[in-house]
C-alpha cells in the first residue's frame, strides 16, 4: 500500500515532495497527493514530515 497524506495534518512545507527518490509525490490544488504506482513504500516522506500527516498501513508496511 502506498504512502497516505492526511490533508487535516499537513502543513504544505513540501518536504515530503523534496525526499521522495521516485517523485511519488506531487503537489496537487497545494495539497501534496502520493501517485500509488511510483511509490515504493520506503518511508522516506514520512520520516521528514513534522506534521505526521504521512502514513502507511500497518499490516502493509515493510
């Protein structure tokens, strides 16, 4: 399962945009949105996020 922004928490800093090797994450209406099929699930975007505003499924995850 790919990375999930949480549009409540997120502050729009980018950051997530900026870490990602595989330019999964795009920045959509000043939302940032993860395109499932480039995202490889490496955690790298929810590692920079301040916020906590990235997650991945528990029972997916690596």
């Amino acid at each position: 399962m790919p990375a999930l922004i949480i549009e409540k928490l997120c502050r729009g800093c980018q950051r997530c945009i900026h870490v990602c090797e595989n330019k999964a994450i795009k920045l959509i209406a000043h939302t940032p949105v993860v395109q499932s099929d480039l995202c490889d699930e490496c955690e790298a975007c929810m590692e920079v996020c301040m916020q906590g505003a990235i997650t991945i499924s528990a029972s997916e995850s690596k």
